[in-house]
C-alpha cells in the first residue's frame, strides 16, 4: 500500500512559491491565494478567491474559504503577517507551520521590533507612531502602512500631513536595500540566503518604493559594498530578532545596508519572495527546513551548487491588458497567468527568472525578459507598424 503524503494547505496572496516547494519536499498541497496561476494548479488542489468563492482576496477571506479543505497541516504567506486572527483562523484544527498569531502581533509591530534591538545594541532607523517635533526635517521621514507588503503605500512624508493611526514613520535612510532569509527554532537562527531587494525599477513596471524582484548574493560575485561584514551583522540581527520573539521556521529581516552595516526596517515573519531563489541556488526544498525549524529541529544550512546570481523580478502590467494565446513568454517565467484573463494596471503579469555570472548582468537579463513580457502582452498603438 502506497505510503500516505501529509497534506498542507497553504495560503496568501500568491501562494505558488511555497506550494512547489511544498510538493517537492513530498507533501500533498491545497492552495488558497489571490491569483490560481497555471504553475500554482500543477502542484496544487486551488482555490482561487475571486473565481471559486466570488470574493477579493484578504487573510479572513483566505481563512473562510479554507474552512472545508481536510489539510491536517497549515503555512501561511503574504499577507497574513499582517492579520493574527486571520491566522487563529487558518489554523484552526490545524497543525500551524509558521510563526503564531501571538508572535506576530509583536514582531509586526515596528516599535517594539526597534525597541527590542536597540536594546540588544544595534542601530535602527529612527520609528515613531506620531510626527516628530517641530524644527524636524520633514523631508526625512516615510509614512509606512502598518498592515503592508513589498513597500506597498510607502510615501515622503511631509510636516503637517497627520499620521493615520494605522501607519508609522521611519526615518529614510541612504542605501541598498536588502534582505536576509533564515530559519529559527525559537531559539536560534540558521542564516540561508543574503539578497539585494529590487525596489522602484521602471524596467519592470515598478515605481516608488514598491518591490520588484531580488538578486539572491554570491561570494564571488558581491551585490554589496562590505559583503561578508554585511553577512555577518545580518545574521546577528536574525539571531537577535529569533531570541527576542521566538522566531519559528521561514522568516526575513529587511534592511538598508550601508557600509557592512544593515540597518533593519522589518521583519517577515513567513515565506518571502527571494526563499525560492535560494532553493534554485542549492536544489534544496526550503519547506522541508521550515517544517523542521518549527519542530524545533535547525538542519546544517544547505549548500550552493555554482557560484553565479540568481534573479527573479515581478513584471507589473503598465496598462490594462488581456492574456494572449500561445507562446507569448519565454520559459523562464512562474506565476503564469491564465489566457484571456484581464489584469489591470499595476497589478503583476508574472514573474521572471535569470541566472548570471554577476549582479548587473542578471539585471539586464531579467529587464530583457520583461520587454518580452511587455511586447506580448500590451496592445499596439493605433497606426504603430
């Protein structure tokens, strides 16, 4: 009799990355996300919010559609950090993969997140919950969402705008952004993969401070003045921010390196963007060391197969569009949408992949491919040849 493979039910907003990895370290999957992509439904049983349950996704939405679906197991994505009782939800008869709700509910909050690693001696960011006295400089500060994602409705703030009660302002701060991936157990932290974050580039459709891809760092091939110092300091923020919360499994510190030193603006307490570009980088299933961190259990750090960088980019539609027919990618994309589905401006096409001996050559790759994107998918100019 064939061996029974335990079954997961995953959620967020785009749940493919974590459902195939997921399915590759043997588990049966069922999917709640925003999107039901082509990849994610052949790794996946799916259930696409909007198409199946007739509703725009959010974590409650997520967590009541889920209600039916027999998964012994439960992992979350984006955006349900943002949501505890979305994921008291989710979890309910459940066995939770992820970080608690009571968990999330302090490390998510950005002033105790700094609170509690100054207090552990490392530098932040300015953060504060209201303006800042008068005789500031306005001009250096950004008004944050509290319940946010991927620099989605970050904005300059300037003196005299009100500071909602629910966003914050960090102070801004010169630099490249990046990000470090690691596994905890509650107590210690298991540092997997330095990326240097992609924010704002036009080639992609993005604009502001909006995520659109990341470059996962080799050591030969650096993406950052000061690597290995930079590495160094990341990792001791993670193993900082695991004691100090209790971290379990797959998580993310996000920061402005500047100079070796990494300057934290938050933590992603669940799957993030760049974790698949350290599984193409090493052929290891990250899910299985996520598993394993929340039973407590921190595997030796998986090894990469070559030197080169990893790429991937979030192509952003810059108009309106309609899915074509046939071939219109190359092979090298993930998060394929559906034919003929509409996806209006500023909402994501798909996602892009390269690989490269460096960092400005899987740049240029990546943008080829989004052009290519482009090209297909945006209707001509009237009396365009």
């Amino acid at each position: 009799m064939p061996e029974r493979r335990p079954h997961v039910l995953v959620a967020g907003v785009s749940a493919r990355a974590l459902a195939e990895s997921a399915a590759g370290a043997g588990y049966r999957v069922s999917a709640v996300d925003a999107f039901g992509d082509v990849d994610l439904r052949a790794v996946a049983d799916v259930v696409h919010l909007r198409r199946d349950a007739g509703t725009p996704f959010s974590p409650p939405a997520a967590a009541a559609a889920a209600r039916g679906i027999a998964a012994e197991l439960v992992a979350y994505t984006s955006s349900f950090e943002n949501d505890p009782r979305a994921v008291a939800a989710l979890a309910r008869g459940r066995t939770l993969l992820g970080n608690p709700p009571a968990v999330l509910e302090q490390v998510r909050n950005p002033l105790a997140l700094m609170r509690a690693l100054r207090a552990r001696g490392f530098a932040t960011p300015a953060t504060r919950a209201s303006a800042p006295p008068s005789g500031t400089d306005g001009g250096r500060w950004l008004l944050k969402p509290r319940r946010s994602g991927g620099g989605h409705g970050t904005l300059p703030w300037r003196r005299g705008r009100r500071v909602p009660r629910g966003a914050y302002l960090q102070e801004r701060i010169d630099g490249v952004p990046g990000s470090l991936v690691f596994a905890a157990d509650g107590r210690r932290a298991l540092p997997l993969g330095l990326s240097r974050q992609l924010v704002g580039e036009r080639a992609f459709g993005a604009h502001g401070f909006r995520y659109c891809g990341s470059l996962l760092a080799s050591s030969a091939a650096p993406l950052f003045e000061r690597q290995e110092e930079l590495l160094e300091r990341a990792a001791a923020l993670a193993a900082a921010v695991t004691e100090a919360f209790g971290l379990l499994g797959l998580n993310g510190v996000d920061f402005i390196a500047r100079a070796g030193v990494p300057l934290p603006l938050e933590v992603n307490p669940r799957w993030s963007a760049s974790m698949e570009l350290v599984q193409r980088a090493t052929g290891t299933s990250l899910f299985g060391i996520h598993a394993a961190a929340c039973a407590g259990r921190l595997p030796p750090a998986p090894r990469r197969s070559g030197a080169g960088i990893h790429g991937k980019a979030i192509v952003f539609a810059r108009r309106e569009i309609v899915v074509p027919g046939g071939r219109w990618a190359g092979t090298r994309i993930a998060d394929v949408p559906h034919r003929g589905e509409r996806i209006r401006r500023g909402h994501p096409v798909c996602t892009v992949l390269a690989d490269a001996d460096d960092g400005a050559g899987c740049l240029r790759a990546l943008a080829a491919s989004a052009a290519e994107i482009y090209r297909a998918t945006e209707p001509r100019t009237r009396g365009a040849a």
